[in-house]
C-alpha cells in the first residue's frame, strides 16, 4: 500500500512534462495581392499580440486554442480553428471588406454631433471599474536607414476608469532591454516626446485634455469620410482639419465611430508641421546646444479592442521623423523614433495600483530603466510583437559589436 502514493507520482510525472506553453505562430496576408499585412491584430481569448512589418506573429499560451481570432482595419475578421494539433507556420488570409454604404444614414450625419455623442457615450463603452493591462513596448531609432538604438519590454499599465482622468493611471517596466550603437556619431543626445507612458497620455479617449473636450474641437472642422470595417462591424468614419490658428500646433486625424455603440475604435492622428516652432514645442523635450532641430513628422494611431462588453485600448504606434543638422556640417541627417505598445493581457475587478515609486515618469529615460541585452531567451513566456527581418538583423549586429568592444 505504501508503494502505491509513489506509482501515481511516476505516472503523473510525464503529464506535467507536457504542461508546457504553447506557441502559435504565422504569417498574415492579403488573400488577393498576397501582401503581408503589418499591425494585425491576433488573439486567443484575452491574450492579443499584432503582426509585425513583415506580418509574422508569435502568441504565447498556457493550453492549445481551438481558434485563433484575425482583425484588422479593412478585412473581414477572420476565426481560425486550430486542428491536428498544428499550431506554427500558419498563413492566415484575409479578404478585404466591400463596403456596402448606407448612403442616406452617411449623407444625413452630422460630423461634429457624432462625435459629441461618442464622448457622452464614453462612460457606457468603456471600462468603469480600474484594470491592470500587460503590455508589451518598444521603441527604436533610426539615423537615416540604419538602427542606432532598440529598447523594448514588458510593462504593466493600471488604468482607473474611464470615467475619470488620467491623473492616477501609471506604467511600472517589468523586464526590459537595450541596445545602443557603440559608433560615437550615432549618439544623438535628444529627447523626443514618447516612452512607456505613451498608453497613458495617448489614450484619447481617457485623456480628453489632448483632444476630445468642447475648447479643442472648436479648433476643428468635420467632415464625414468613407466609412470603414473593423472586427466585421461598420465604423462611421469623421476627418478633422485644423479651422484656426492656435498657439500651438494641431493635428489631422480620422476618428473611427462603431456605427451601433457609437465608441471610438481607432484614433489616426497627425501633427500639422507647416509652422515649425509650433511643431518643435510638441514634439521636442530637450537637446544638445548646438543642435538645430528640424521637425518633419509627428504621427500616431491609437486603437480599442471591444471585448466582454467593454472596449479598452489595445495597440499604439507612434512616429517621431525629424533632421538634425550641426554648425560647420554641410548637411541634414535624419532620424526616426518609432514607439511601438500592443497590449497582450488584461484583469479587472480588484486589482491593485502601481505605486508612484515603482511607475515610470514621462521625465524619465526609458534608456537608464533598462539593461543591455545579448540573450536570445529573453523573453521566454512573454508575448511580444515580433521583430521584423530588418530588425532582427540591427539587434544581431548591434550585439556583434557590443561584444567585440
């Protein structure tokens, strides 16, 4: 009888052997011109990734999905059943969306009062209670066409309810990496606008302050665009133009509206650069003396994912382009800074905030946060958006060269 307690022991050894993660993995393209389509976005449940610039994705699981679901702004959304176990090397095809308009509802919309009416919808369509979202960012600089820089990490974002501001959201880094190019040239000692508060204070959406409240609209013309597919449901679709001049710079944008819940789903924007001091004050933090600063592109794209009855956001991507030219150098060079946030997970209900010493500060260094990397593990269970070819080969080179000095 003793022996026995030992047998169930040996034969539940091998069960927890195969308790592992699992991974599935692929591709996504357009199913007419076989394109590969970036910023796609993929989920299983509650746990989301996108598609990287070359359309690959990796999600991470604790169990096989029976199906995996594909959105993406412009194609029909499509469910994907897992079979035979084959869950790696999927190409997942897409078809775009034919939109049927409904021209009288389109025609007869008023721009400016669907928009009004979004905002007053806002504590209905999005989350009242706080959460605690992971996520995972990164962001990468370019001088000209060649990777200088590349920090990424997993972090966690606490978010109060929509129903009030952003004054008490916070983001703390959970793991994170860095490289920097070690050619004394590439270091440019500039700080742009971004880092991981960016889900924080480019949640439109909760932050009215930079956008949806009466005094900045007023600064706006409206104009109904064509209307879109996302997730299968149509999306009223509303361009804004700045109408006067401000003191500082404005944005155009397309605000996508659910024509049912009338929520916000995706927020384009794009800073207006025409007059350059304006754009500087937005974009630039601080910068060497002696460094003339030239601002040429400021642009971002913020999305919601509507899950369990209530919509939160879920991918961010921001571009900063600029050109920096020094005295006695005959010409420009150009740099992009690119801030990338998917969010992979989230959990409402009692969750607990992140404390002020443990959170990251919009005046922080995302650089001085984080570690150098050369381990190719690093990730290990957590989902990431994957790097694209382009990418990973600037993370092996930028290696290859730490280590050789």
């Amino acid at each position: 009888m003793m022996k026995r307690p030992w047998l169930i022991i040996l034969m539940l050894a091998p069960l927890a052997m195969f308790a592992q993660q699992v991974v599935v993995s692929g591709v996504v393209v357009d199913d007419k011109t076989g394109n590969r389509l970036r910023q796609v976005s993929v989920s299983a449940g509650r746990i989301s990734v996108v598609t990287n610039e070359d359309g690959d994705f990796t999600l991470k699981l604790d169990k096989e999905p029976s199906a995996i679901t594909i959105s993406h702004l412009g194609y029909k959304t499509r469910k994907l059943r897992i079979t035979d176990g084959k869950t790696q090397g999927l190409k997942v095809r897409l078809v775009p969306t034919s939109i049927q308009l409904r021209e009288i509802v389109v025609r007869n919309a008023d721009p400016r009062e669907l928009v009004d009416i979004a905002i007053s919808k806002i504590p209905d369509n999005y989350s009242r209670q706080p959460e605690l979202l992971k996520a995972f960012y990164r962001e990468t600089a370019m001088k000209r066409k060649h990777y200088i820089y590349v920090a990424e990490g997993v972090e966690d974002m606490y978010k109060t309810s929509y129903t009030r501001g952003v004054g008490r959201d916070r983001v703390s880094i959970i793991k994170g990496r860095r490289l920097l190019s070690q050619k004394s040239g590439d270091t440019l000692g500039i700080k742009v606008m971004g880092g991981p508060v960016l889900p924080v204070q480019l949640d439109v959406v909760k932050n009215r302050e930079m956008l949806l409240n009466p005094e900045e609209l007023q600064a706006y013309d409206f104009k109904m665009d064509t209307p879109e597919y996302i997730n299968d449901r149509m999306q009223y679709v509303v361009k804004i133009e700045p109408r006067y001049l401000m003191p500082y710079a404005l944005y155009h944008g397309k605000l996508y509206i659910d024509a049912d819940r009338l929520a916000f789903t995706r927020i384009e924007l794009s800073l207006d650069v025409r007059d350059k001091e304006k754009a500087t004050r937005t974009m630039l933090v601080k910068k060497p003396l002696g460094v003339r600063f030239t601002p040429k592109e400021l642009s971002c794209v913020i999305d919601y994912r509507y899950d369990e009855g209530v919509s939160r956001i879920s991918y961010l991507r921001n571009v900063f382009r600029f050109n920096c030219d020094w005295k006695r150098r005959l010409f420009a060079t150009s740099f992009t800074a690119t801030c990338e946030m998917a969010v992979t997970d989230s959990e409402s209900g009692d969750v607990k905030p992140i404390g002020t010493r443990s959170s990251f500060d919009s005046r922080d260094a995302y650089y001085d946060k984080v570690e150098y990397f050369m381990d190719p593990e690093y990730w290990k269970s957590y989902n990431i958006i994957e790097p694209s070819e382009s990418l990973d080969k600037a993370i092996r080179k930028l290696v290859s060269k730490y280590r050789r000095n």
